[in-house]
C-alpha cells in the first residue's frame, strides 16, 4: 500500500472510533437518572424515599412535572376556613384534599387546628402525647406521592414533613394563600388565663409562640431527622388566638375575672412582637382571634379595644343548641337570625348570628374586620316528636353521627333523602325523616349568609371545618364572596 494510501487508511479509522465512542457516551449519559446527555460522571439517583412508601424513586425521568404557581383572585372579603389537624385520620381528609376540592383556589387564608401551651411552662410548644399535641401529624409524617400536594414524596431525610411541609407546598402553588397558626380550641384553652396573667409571662407566651411558629424553630422529638432550628420557617404567616373562653366556662379551662382585660394586653403584646419580628423580615403578620358569638361570652372581653391590635375577629356563629341537650328542644344550631318562637330561655335565647354581629358593631368594631362563621357540619336528634316537622320538639337523644353522635358532616348530611324544610325567619335548614331531625347549613343557607355579609359590609366568611366539605359548601360561599 503506498505511503499516501496508509495516511488516509489510518485517517479514516481514527474518525470512525472518536465517532464510535461519542455515540455510546451519549447513549450511556441519557440512561443515568436524573442525569443529563453530555456530563460526563452524572450521579445515579440517590434520593431516600418516604419512610411510608414503597421505594420508588421521585425525581426520574418521567415523574412529577413541577406545577406552576396559581395565583389567588383578589377580592375585598376574606374566605377563612380552619384545617383540622386530626382529620387526616379518620376523615382522611389531607392538605392535598384542600386543593384537589376546589377549595384552595377560593381560600384567602387558611387557620390550621390547633396549637398548644404547655402545662406550667405556658409556652408554645409541640409534642406526641395524645390529647396534649401530634408532633407526627404537624411536620414528623412522611406523605407518598399521592398524598402530596405537588405529587412529590418526602424523603426520609428532610426536615419538614406532615402537614406543615403540605402546606408550605400549597402556599407555592398559590402564592396569595395565607396560614396561620391558631392557639387552643375547645380543648387547648385551658392555659391561657395563667399565661395571660402577667407581664412577663405575656412576653415569655408570645415570644416562644413567634420561635417555634414563625421563626420555625421546630423540636428534635426522636431519632428522625424532622425538626430542628428554622424548619419550619415559611410555613405560617400569622397568629390565631383561639381562647375558649376569657373570664367564662369553658371545656376545662382556668378563668378568672381578670382574664377580661388580660386578654386585651395579651393581644397588644401579640401585636408588638408580631410587628417587631416583622420589622426584621420585612413582612407583616397576622393578628385574629375565633371569638364565642353569645353575648353570655362576648360581653366578657374589651370589644371596643381589641380591635385595633387585630387583623379581623373571627366570630364562631355556630354551636347555638346542638344535641348536648339530649332532650331537646330540636333548634338550629347556626341561625343567621332569631326567630320569636325560639323555645330557648335567658341569655340563650338571642343567640344568632345577626345578634352578635350587632353586639360587636354597637361596641365600636369595624364592619370590615368582623368575620361571620358559618359550619360545615349539623347538628341533629333522634326520637322527635312529629309534631311542626320537628322543628322545636323533645327529643330522646343525639341522632346517630358518623364519627360523633349528635353531629355530622356537611358531605354527609347534604345527602340524606329526608324532607327538606326552610324557615322563612331565621334563614336556617332542616331535614326530618319523621323521627330524626338535622339542621345545617346547605348551599342556600350558605349564600343567605354569604349576601348578609355584602350587606352588612363584614370582612368576610369563616368555616369550620374544611375536612366537613366536598366543596360545594366553599364554593357556594364564594360565588357570593368573589
């Protein structure tokens, strides 16, 4: 072969193996996962799966594609709904629920359920010991995939799980939702007098609420790696005090009559720590209360001067008459107005809706900051007597309830095939089936509330709960409230 022949010869072999080479490079670069074609040592995919799933991998080609932020409407009412920390359990009811009903899209905030003030202490604080706190709902559980708000599993790894992770998640895909914190409840309110008693303990409260709430600064509880300094930071926005009852009875609270112009200092070191730890971030927090709607409990607080330390007051317009009475008399547990053949007696007998938006607008509040509530739940009695479609008759006991007796579920009751009725008066809904007899609200009574909030020119609307809708209830609120 002559010398010219041999150069071309070697020439040709040499561009077919640079060729060669480069085509199984990038055939072996496209099957590495989560790699790219053309970096050269891309990782396989290390990433731990949840502790509650099968292993499946989250980040692999062909996985969840990332979903843009939705921004909420702009509307001059607000649309507030708690989230009930224990309906992931027998409800099933997840954040993700919040959004796959159509419900987080038509939210402005949403009050998470509950926290605590620790015995003796009376911090903030979280912990897993039933009926005292559930660390493992609040940011210890690890969510699958399919139970995640953006489709993404947690890892084993992270910091933040559980529902405080869920919604952080939810207020990416909706940039203009709000969470907030909301302290006590029913059953949690039993501290806050002690803690509301003096100066510093005010201070000592509401500086431990603003560290493990705003500033995130979650507890280690075991060997997982949940928890630890600013993980859970962002989640929360604001404050919600739930206090159950200042200077009355409630569940097993301590009250006393001071608590009445404690409860006004509290919230004015609320605010000044709020603003304060605001003035550092940049950001303004929310400041509301969930107040008792019965004169018998509004009375007790400083209507005229709370006001100017809060955001809005949530009022809890629901829970009038309920089957706590076993006997009855059958009544609505959540009339906008009162009705002069209401069998109730004494104080109990004004409550509504009506009454106590007056109540608090006669005190000097702002129309635009009070918030009506409305239940998404009945009440309801079984063994009523079939007299008036058992509106106002004795009863034998609680009407048997899915989860509790004597109350049920919005997306339960609204299926019931009983005989509907609507009382013309106080605007409230019943069923009757000849024996047993439920009021709530159904999607009339919801936009009649709905309307008397434009008219009145309240702030807006309050539910509880959400885990009590399919939806239809939120959005019967918010063709209205837009």
């Amino acid at each position: 072969m002559q010398k010219s022949t041999r150069i071309i010869f070697i020439a040709f072999i040499a561009i077919f193996i640079v060729l060669f080479t480069a085509v199984q490079f990038q055939a072996e670069a496209s099957t590495i996962p989560g790699g790219k074609a053309g970096v050269a040592g891309a990782p396989p995919n290390k990433t731990p799966v949840a502790t509650s799933t099968p292993a499946v991998p989250t980040n692999t080609p062909g996985g969840p594609t990332p979903i843009p932020p939705t921004p909420a409407p702009q509307s001059p009412y607000r649309r507030v709904a708690y989230f009930a920390q224990w309906g992931i359990y027998k409800r099933a009811y997840l954040v993700k629920n919040i959004d796959t009903t159509g419900s987080a899209a038509k939210l402005t905030t949403i009050n998470y359920a509950f926290g605590n003030i620790k015995d003796g202490d009376l911090t903030c604080y979280i912990e897993n010991l039933a009926g005292f706190g559930d660390a493992w709902a609040d940011f210890q559980q690890g969510m699958r995939a399919s139970e995640s708000v953006d489709g993404v599993a947690d890892v084993y790894s992270q910091h933040l799980a559980g529902n405080f992770n869920q919604l952080k998640k939810l207020k990416v895909k909706y940039p203009n939702l709000k969470v907030v914190i909301s302290l006590g409840g029913w059953t949690w309110s039993k501290n806050f007098s002690d803690a509301a008693l003096t100066a510093a303990s005010r201070t000592k409260l509401v500086a431990s609420c603003i560290d493990l709430y705003l500033k995130g600064n979650l507890p280690v509880l075991d060997t997982t790696a949940r928890g630890g300094p600013g993980s859970g930071a962002g989640v929360f926005d604001g404050i919600d005090i739930d206090w159950e009852y200042p200077a009355d009875i409630g569940n097993n609270n301590t009250y006393r009559p001071e608590d009445t112009q404690n409860f006004t200092l509290l919230l004015a070191e609320f605010r000044r720590q709020l603003d304060d730890y605001g003035a550092q971030t940049g950001k303004h927090y929310l400041l509301t209360i969930a107040t008792g709607a019965g004169e018998d409990k509004y009375t007790k607080i400083e209507m005229s001067n709370i006001h100017q330390y809060l955001d809005w007051i949530n009022l809890m317009t629901y829970d009038f008459y309920g089957a706590w009475a076993t006997t009855g008399p059958t009544n609505f547990h959540a009339q906008l107005y009162n009705s002069p053949n209401n069998p109730a007696t004494g104080i109990a007998s004004t409550y509504s809706g009506d009454h106590a938006v007056n109540g608090f607008l006669a005190a000097g509040v702002p129309a635009n900051k009070l918030v009506l509530g409305v239940p998404f739940y009945g009440h309801g009695w079984s063994g009523v007597t079939n007299v008036n479609n058992g509106l106002y008759q004795s009863a034998t006991g609680p009407a048997r309830g899915l989860y509790e007796d004597g109350t049920n579920d919005y997306k339960l009751l609204k299926g019931l095939t009983y005989p509907s009725f609507r009382d013309p008066i106080t605007k409230a809904f019943w069923k009757f089936s000849g024996s047993i007899w439920w009021s709530y609200d159904d999607e009339t009574a919801l936009a009649d509330k709905a309307n008397y909030i434009k008219s009145k020119g309240l702030g807006g609307v309050m539910a509880w709960a959400l885990d009590g809708d399919d939806g239809t209830a939120m959005t019967a609120l918010y063709n209205v409230l837009k």
